[in-house]
C-alpha cells in the first residue's frame, strides 16, 4: 500500500487509546484491526481476517517471535520459583547488609544494566530478576525500576559493538560505506557513529545524575513517594546487625547467572565463535540471540531443580506447580507482546515510516537536518514501536541526504537517526523493549510509559541542542558536549524544585535486626 496520512491512524489511535483508558491489550488490538481494515480497503471480513492472521503469524514466527514468548513465558516461572523456594527473600536480606539506601540500590541496578549489554531484551528481564529483590527491599517503586531498566537496556546495547545491535547496524552501515566511499570498515564505522548517539547517551548520563541528585519529576515522585510509605507501613525494612554470609545469596543469583552464562555461551557458539573459529564481533552479528535466550533460561530451570529439590526448598511436585503458575502469570504481557509485534507488521505494510520519511524532502537548510533527521527518528520510532524498523527505512535516507553534498555528514547524521530511534524504542507504549522493561519489572505497563517519558523527553530536548549545535559547526564532539552540559543544567535547574523523596533511614525508622 502506498504510504499516506492513513497509514498513522493505527499506531496514533493504538498509543492514544493506551494513554488515555490504560486497556493496553484493547488499545492495541483496535489499533492493529483499524490498520487491517485500511489495508482491506475498509472491508470488514477483509480486514477482520487479516487481524486474526497477522496475530497468529506473530506466535508462530519460529525464528524471533515463539523464542522470545517461550523466554518470557519460562523467566515467569523462574521468577515464582525464586520467591517459593524463599530464594528471592534470602537474596533481599543479603543485599540489605551491602546495600545501605535507596541511592545504593538504584546504582546497583544500573551498573547492572550496564554489564548485560548483550541484547535489550535480555538485560531488561534479567536485571529485574536481580534489582527487585533490593529496590522493593529499599523502597524504589516498581516504576523507577522499570525507568531504571529501560534507560540501561536499548541505550547500553546500541553503544556496544558485541551485542545483537552492533551486529544489526554493521549489517545497515555496509551500502553507504561503499556507496560514497567512507574509506571505513563497518566497525570502525560503528565507532564513529558512536559520539553522535547523542540520545542513548544522554539517557545514560541521565540515569546516574538522576540517582546521584536524588530527584524525580513529578509523577515518578508520587511513585517512589507511595513505595517508601509502603515499605514504613510493612515495616519491612530491616538492618542486619551480623555479618550475612554470602552464601545465602546464591539460591537466587546461581540460577541467574546460569541464565546469563549459558545464554552468552550459546549466542556466541551459534555464531561459530567456539566450532568455526571466528572473532567476537563476527559471531555476534552471525548468532542466534532468540533460540540463546531459551537455550540459557533451560539450564536456569534445571540448575534451580538442582539446588532446590535435593536440599528439599521445594519438592518435585511443587517445583512443577510453581513453575507452571508462573508461566501463567506472564500470559497477559506475552499478549501485550504479540499484539505490539502484530501492530509492527501493519505498520510496515502501511508503510507509516516510509511515509513518515517523506516529510523531510525538500528545500531544508544543511544545518538543521542532523536535528530534523533526530525529530524524524524519534517520531517514527515512537509510532511503530521498532527502532530496527526505524533504523532501515532512515539510516538509507539519511545517508542520502547529506551524501551527495557532505559525504562527511553521512555517518553523524546516521548516528541521529540511531538516536532518534532508541527514543521511540525506549518509551512507546507499542514498543516490545518498553513492554519487557515493564515485565522485568513487574511493573504495570502504563505506569511505566507515563513515568519514563518525562525522563526521555528531557534527554531528546538536550540531544536537540546537541545537533543544531554539531549542524552549526560540523564538531560532532562539541554538540555532545553542549548536550551533556544542557542536560546537566536543565536537571539543576529543576532540582531546585523538587524535594527528595526521603530515604527511610534518614528517617531513623529502622528496625534493627
């Protein structure tokens, strides 16, 4: 179909529903029914069977879509398995003897997100596993965990060379390298792209300085506000006095790091690093992360079923009980997943980003298009919930805008496509990153959209100034530092503003152990 203003009906009406009734899975399917009826050219039974069709295509999509529901669906039994057998309780009572405050744990959290760059929807689910324990145990709403996630997940992984995404932008960055002759490999291209990443930068940036000032904007502030006086009312905050040995952690974190480990082994395996005798960076863009993801929740699953039957932390029956009552609990967000994933498909036969992309022909002054091709990603991103998506319909069109006049604007402006495209990724509510953020954190979806994008618009702004200023003067450095320093300010600015949500131990309400 050919690309028109129709064709951003069904991601508007699907993200307008959302914000507005907080029915996420019926938002989302009347924004995938409403595009199946414009492709059906307003036929009901037409459209109505394409819906049900694109649904059931998205379940059974044996090479990215099935690995990722299976992955979540058994996490969600992992997840029930930790807290039945008392390993997720063992866990937070540890931590509580190393990590004193809510600062404390916020860090954790993020320096977490850091490590697991591997692939986004990895690190969101895997860090929830190992944060709630401590953020619940400290007070942090589930709602600043989810915005903790999601700003470490897609941001971390776009800057990281050896993870499915530097893979996946190798692969785009090929044609124009040779097409105007960047006398560039399509790694070091990648790292020249890296420093006109302006926005997943800044949305790193933004997290540290979020913790370390301790403020929030105003809604995620009701948030942690309300999670601190839940905890003080539960009085489930305690100090241990002992020493609590490390051990009593490793019920939790074994079947975790198993679930790292063994997922890392297998993408790299799958991409001939130990059998075909290729680099890191080459088996990383040639692996199988999808089929690594189940592969590694598998040894997961057996190692707790070692740890915890013979010890007798839960029994045979009861292992199989627990861990199939959380696979179900993880039914709804799967549905989430699947219709966001369906919604994609219409989108792409609707051509909304091609569409989308349209709107930057024309007349436009040199200087302001790295800011534009920014604006264009974000928007695009934000309504086809896909930042791959995003990533090959603009990364070509920018290249080909700034190429034929200034070949050495191509790779900056590729890198504020890439930026604008992490925006969307990291906070529509279309968008499968955004959706497992909120299941790692199990955290309601919507809660989490609207807490986050105060956060990922202040960081689109500052990345804003950053590209008139790189446009204005050709230093890609220059405008990541006026953003950074942007950012830096606007966050002063509103500190000065806001109160802190108090730790409870400032409030000398400890119980001591």
């Amino acid at each position: 179909m050919e690309a028109t203003w129709w064709s951003i009906i069904p991601p508007l009406l699907a993200i307008t529903c959302a914000i507005l009734t907080r029915e996420v899975i019926l938002s989302l399917l009347l924004g995938v029914v409403s595009g199946a009826l414009i492709l059906a050219n307003f036929s009901l039974t037409g459209g109505l069977s394409d819906s049900f069709q694109t649904i059931f295509t998205q379940v059974a999509d044996p090479e990215w879509t099935t690995p990722i529901l299976i992955f979540a669906l058994m996490l969600g039994g992992v997840t029930a398995l930790l807290s039945k057998s008392g390993a997720t309780e063992q866990f937070g009572i540890w931590a509580m003897s190393k990590v004193k405050t809510r600062v404390g744990a916020q860090l954790v959290t993020m320096f977490t997100g850091y490590a697991i760059f591997i692939d986004d929807y990895f690190n969101s689910l895997a860090v929830g596993q190992i944060a709630r324990p401590i953020t619940d145990n400290h007070g942090v709403s589930r709602s600043k965990l989810a915005y903790l996630i999601d700003s470490t997940g897609a941001p971390i992984c776009v800057l990281i060379p050896l993870s499915s995404w530097g893979a996946y932008t190798f692969s785009l960055l090929a044609e124009p390298i040779k097409t105007y002759g960047l006398g560039h490999s399509p790694v070091s291209a990648f790292f020249s792209v890296l420093p006109a990443n302006y926005y997943a930068i800044a949305s790193l940036v933004l997290v540290f300085l979020i913790i370390w000032f301790r403020m929030d904007f105003p809604l995620m502030r009701k948030h942690e506000q309300k999670a601190v006086d839940a905890l003080r009312n539960e009085q489930r905050l305690k100090v241990v006095a002992t020493k609590v040995p490390f051990t009593q952690s490793l019920d939790l974190l074994l079947p975790i790091l198993a679930m790292i480990i063994g997922t890392i082994l297998f993408f790299l395996n799958s991409g001939g690093y130990f059998s075909g005798g290729v680099g890191l960076i080459e088996a990383s863009g040639e692996g199988n992360i999808t089929l690594a993801l189940v592969y590694g929740v598998v040894v997961s699953v057996v190692l707790a079923a070692l740890l915890y039957i013979p010890r007798k932390k839960l029994k045979a029956k009861e292992f199989l009980s627990t861990f199939t009552k959380g696979m179900e609990s993880m039914l709804g967000g799967a549905m989430i997943l699947v219709l966001a994933w369906s919604i994609g498909d219409i989108v792409g036969r609707l051509e909304t980003g091609q569409f989308l992309a349209s709107l930057v022909e024309g007349n436009i002054p040199m200087w302001v298009i790295p800011g534009i091709l920014f604006a264009l990603g974000c928007i695009m991103s934000f309504a086809t919930g896909t930042s791959w998506g995003t990533f090959a319909i603009m990364i070509p069109i920018a290249a080909t805008v700034v190429g034929s006049t200034n070949p050495e604007w191509v790779l900056p402006t590729i890198g504020a496509v890439m930026a604008g495209a992490v925006f969307g990724d990291h906070c529509s509510p279309i968008s499968d990153s955004t959706i497992l953020s909120a299941i790692g954190a199990e955290c309601d979806l919507m809660d989490h959209v609207s807490t986050q994008i105060p956060y990922a618009l202040t960081a689109a702004f500052t990345s804003l100034i950053g590209y008139l200023v790189f446009g204005l003067t050709s230093f890609v450095w220059l405008g990541l530092v006026v953003n950074i320093i942007a950012l830096v300010g606007v966050l002063l600015i509103l500190k000065r503003r806001t109160e802190p949500v108090l730790d409870v131990f400032e409030e000398d309400e400890i119980v001591q152990g």
